[in-house]
C-alpha cells in the first residue's frame, strides 16, 4: 500500500506531499488542473520512460517518491526484495529523479538501482489503467495477459515459454543437420577420396624438411664432391704438404728436444691429439666422398617425391608443411558424416520429446485457462448487470490451435466475446459497436481482474463516457474494490467522487508569470463543496449543495450494496468507517506549495 507520495518540479508541480490510507481515494478538480499529471509521476515512480520534458521550467531536476507499506505485500515482492538484498524494515522507499539532460536515476531504500530493477519492483507495486485501455482490451494478446493474471497462470505460462524455446532450439538444430544430410552422400564420397590420398602419401613428421635438404645436396654433389677431395687432400693425403705431415714432422723434432727442456714437454700431447683429429676428418671425408658416388641416382627419387607432395599440396590449398593438419581435419569431418545419421536420429528423439513435454505442459495451462475463463465470465457478466448492460453476457473463448506450431504463450487462441443485449449472440470485443459499452466493459474487466490484488490501483478517467445511474454503480464498484485495498481514482463524475473513502483535490495556479498546481485532502464540508460544483458547474446553488449531501449520506448508508459482483458482505467494515470524514473532518494531510 503506497503511504506517502512526495513530488517535486515535475511537470507544472513545483511541491506536493500527500498521505495516503487505504480504501478509494479520488481525485477531483477542474479539467487541466494537472490530474493526470500525478498518474504520470505514479507512473514515472513504477519506472516508466521518461526525459527532460518532464522538469519543471526553472528546476535542475524532478523528483518522485514514494514509500510503501510492506505489512501485507505479496510475497512475490519480498522474495524480490530479497533477492535484490534490499533492505525490509517494514516499508519500501522508492526514489526516481529525472535530470534537464534527461538522465534518470532510481533509488529503493536509498540504495540505487537500475531503472529496470525499479520496473520490476513497479509492476508489483502499483496497477495502472488508463482511462483509453479499452483500446488495448481488443487485442487478443492483451485478453491473453488478463485471463492469465486473472487465472493466476504467470507461473506455468512462464513454463510453458520454456519449454517452447527447448522445443525451437532443437528444431533448429535437427533441421541444420537434415539439410547437411541431403548432400551427405556426396560429400562423403569427397571426403573419403581426399583422405584415401594424403593416406596413401605416407607423409611422416620432418620428412619435407629432410627432402629439401637431400634435394639441395644431390644438386650440388659436383661441387661437394670436388671440396671434399681437395679438403682431403690438404689435410692427409698430399704427403709432403698435408696437415698431417706437417704435425708429424712436429713431433718428431720436439720428442728429442723436450729431453733437454721440460717446458716442451707439454706440447707434444697437444700434437698428438691434433694428429689424431686430422685422420679422423681425413677417415670421415671419405666416407661421406663415397656417399656421393653412390647416392647418384636417389635424387631423381627425391625430386619425385617432393613433387607429389606439392601438387597434393596445392590440390587442398594449403603449403606444403600442413598436409598433415588438413588430413586431421578431413578425418574429423569424415567421422561426423559418417556419425551424422547417427545424430540426426537421436537429435529427432530428443525433439519429439521436447514437443511431448511443451504438450503436456501447454494441455495443462490450457485446462486452467479454461477454468478461469469460465469463473472470468460468470464474474463480469454479473458485474454488467449493474452497468447499465442488464441481461447482457461476457464470455471469454479458449480455443486450442490443434496442429498448429507451438508459440511461447501456449495452444490456446482467446477471445473476448460480449453481447449487451438479451436474445443476442455474444459478438468479439474488437466488433461491438458501442465505445461506450466498450468502456464500460473494460472498467467491469478491469475491475474483475483486479479483485484479488494487493497492489495499490490506479484509475485514470476510466468512468469517461458514462453517467447518471451507471456512474454511480461504477462508484461503487470501485469502492467496494478500495475496500479490499487501495484504489486512486481520476474522475469528472460527482456520482463516483461521492463514493470515495478520502477525497483529494487537484488546483492549478497562476500569477500570470508562472503555473503551478497543487493538492489537497478535502474535509467534509470541502467535499459537499466540491460535489456541488461538480454537479452545477461554476455557480454553485443550495440545491446542488443538498444534492451532493445526499449522495454523500447515500454512499455512507449503502457502501457497494448494488454491485453484484463485489458486494458489501465481500468489503471490510474498517474500509467503511474510512468515509467518517463525511460526518467528522479531519485536517489536510496533502499539502502544495
């Protein structure tokens, strides 16, 4: 229940504060006072859109708040809170400022918080309906949206939007591989080729790279052969000038002569090894001059070879050194072709059974809106009686799509049907003719779909377009809905205004350089003020003052009794006595400055 509702620089209201109780509080004043404007700061609270024009000229910023009583908030919003680590010490404070360069800012118990998460607070918080949401009654998915809120059905609808998108994923995926599947033979054969010829190459690890080498030393076994022979030559096999012979004749000069002189002595094993080092390079020169001779006919082979690489290499588009990576990747492909019949099966098991489950769950919700749309219609129809439709019947049509597709809200197409008139057969809501019937139709909706709720409701001009007996039947109905809660109401009509359990009035003032508006709370002798010029427009007469007395006893006397779908049994006592204002006037607890 919202308590208190501060606003300031919003719009053309520079500062208004308000308490607020329980039970139907409406407000009143002369068109374009700016009545509207405090739905619109309910709805900028509930985290609506909003943007700089919604600053007061002059002002750096607007700003809204609100503080909620938690003592019998559904349990979904402290679950919520909750979840959200908001603080609950038995009220909720919500903040929302909107600066002149249009940036918002939201607050819940002074601690900030996304917009988005104020809207989520908002919509359990607070119910708007505006007084053109008749308009919107005519669409199938609004009438979805009621039956389901109606019905209590937000939870499995939420289910049932699951299940389908489990449904449509593996419909995706099924119809992916099917489509795979329709070139799968030839591709495999492709597949099978291309890997039957990187097979039968045999690449090994490291083989392209000793090729290259082998390739670049058979063509220049010439030159390799010729500095071989002249190395060997230089180091052993000339004898009067080779290394060889060099450090032999060495030694033999330095073994007589180390006798005489020890110093020397050190050197001869350094001879020694040096004498062995060069007939070990002599010994390999050789051999590697003999490989040379007999490797001649291996480089046509090793051209041969390379060449195959190569052209296989450019056949699949890739250098040389990553055959061995795309041979990889074609087994990979092959094997999931190969296993794609395989999974193509399993994946149309799994969906037959995500389709059987969004059945079973869609048969389920379907039966329940069946059941609410039965208990929707006998509520409504009886609340037509008393608007001014009387013999009049609502139906609420739940028809199954059959074979259709499945969707995310369920098999079910719904349909509002409504006849005004006894012997007529019920038409759909977008047909009936009447915008007045219409608007009738959708406050007993509106009304009936909100019976239950503990959120505080807020009606916008609503009772637009009707008068005289239906509009204080309509009173009534929103009276007895205030008493199971909280109900503010925007109204022009003194029938529906004499109803309220607190009255509040809305004035907007000048001095000619700048506008303002203010609020506030009418005493009993206010409101027969208020009512009289409501009933005899600017000249207020001593009948229309009588009048609005009487209604006002009137509404004190019988709270509800003729509202056949609420009822007075149905709307507490305590919500009742809230209207001793009539008899005992409290002081203004709305103030504008």
């Amino acid at each position: 229940m919202l308590t208190h509702l501060q606003i300031r620089d919003f719009a053309i209201i520079d500062s208004v504060e308000v308490e607020l109780r329980r039970g139907l509080t409406v407000l009143t004043g002369e068109t374009g006072a700016g009545k509207s404007i405090l739905v619109d700061a309910l709805q900028l609270l509930a985290g609506g859109r909003a943007g700089a024009e919604v600053v007061r000229h002059g002002a750096e910023r607007a700003e809204v708040s609100g503080t909620f009583e938690l003592r019998e908030a559904p349990r979904e919003l402290k679950a919520w809170l909750e979840e959200q680590s908001v603080g609950d010490a038995g009220e909720l404070i919500v903040r929302r400022v909107v600066g002149t360069d249009g940036r918002s800012r939201a607050y819940l118990n002074g601690q900030a918080v996304p917009v988005q998460l104020l809207r989520e607070a908002g919509t359990i918080l607070i119910d708007i309906h505006g007084q053109h949401e008749f308009q919107s009654l005519t669409r199938s998915a609004a009438q979805r949206v009621l039956l389901d809120g109606y019905g209590s059905l937000a939870g499995l609808t939420a289910q049932v939007g699951i299940a389908h998108r489990v449904w449509l994923e593996l419909l995706n995926r099924t119809l992916e591989l099917d489509s795979k599947a329709r070139d799968r033979d030839t591709r495999l054969e492709l597949l099978r080729y291309q890997a039957q010829e990187l097979r039968a190459l045999q690449l090994k690890e490291g083989e392209i790279e000793a090729l290259g080498e082998e390739r670049a030393r058979l063509a220049n076994r010439g030159r390799l052969a010729q500095g071989a022979q002249t190395a060997l030559a230089e180091l052993y096999e000339n004898e009067a000038a080779s290394a060889h012979a060099g450090v032999s004749r060495a030694l033999q000069a330095l073994r007589g002569l180390a006798a005489l002189d020890g110093k020397l002595a050190v050197v001869l094993p350094m001879l020694e090894e040096a004498s062995i080092q060069v007939r070990e390079a002599a010994r390999e020169l050789e051999r590697y001059r003999e490989t040379l001779d007999v490797d001649a006919p291996r480089q046509d082979e090793v051209e041969r070879r390379l060449a195959a690489i190569e052209e296989l290499a450019r056949k699949h588009r890739v250098a040389p050194p990553e055959l061995p990576e795309r041979a990889r990747q074609l087994g990979v492909e092959l094997e999931a072709l190969e296993r794609a019949e395989l999974d193509l099966a399993v994946l149309r098991t799994e969906l037959a059974g995500a389709l059987q489950s969004y059945r079973a769950q869609a048969q389920e919700l379907s039966g329940k809106r069946e059941r609410a749309a039965r208990t929707l219609a006998r509520d409504i129809s009886a609340r037509m009686q008393t608007l001014g439709m009387s013999g009049g019947r609502f139906e609420a049509d739940v028809t199954q799509h059959g074979n259709a597709d499945p969707t995310e809200h369920g098999i079910d197409q719904i349909e509002f049907r409504v006849t005004a008139n006894p012997g007529q057969p019920p038409r759909a809501l977008a047909k009936v003719a009447s915008g007045g019937e219409l608007a009738r139709l959708s406050l007993a909706v509106q009304v009936s779909c909100a019976a239950e709720a503990t959120r505080c409701m807020v009606f916008d001009e609503v009772d637009a377009g009707i008068g005289g007996a239906v509009a204080e039947i309509v009173g009534r109905e929103l009276r007895a809905l205030g008493g199971r809660g909280q109900v503010l109401c925007v109204t022009h009509l003194p029938q529906v205004a004499c109803q309220a359990h607190h009255h509040l009035r809305v004035t907007k003032l000048t001095d000619g350089r700048t506008t303002r508006t203010t609020l506030t709370e009418l005493s009993a002798n206010d409101r027969v003020e208020e009512l009289a010029r409501m009933l005899g427009g600017i000249e207020v007469s001593a009948k229309a003052r009588e009048h609005a007395r009487d209604m006002l006893a009137a509404a004190v006397r019988a709270p509800g009794k003729d509202s056949a779908a609420a009822g007075a049994a149905r709307a507490p006592a305590a919500a009742d006595s809230a209207d001793d204002t009539v008899r005992q006037p409290r002081p203004p607890a709305a103030r504008g400055r």
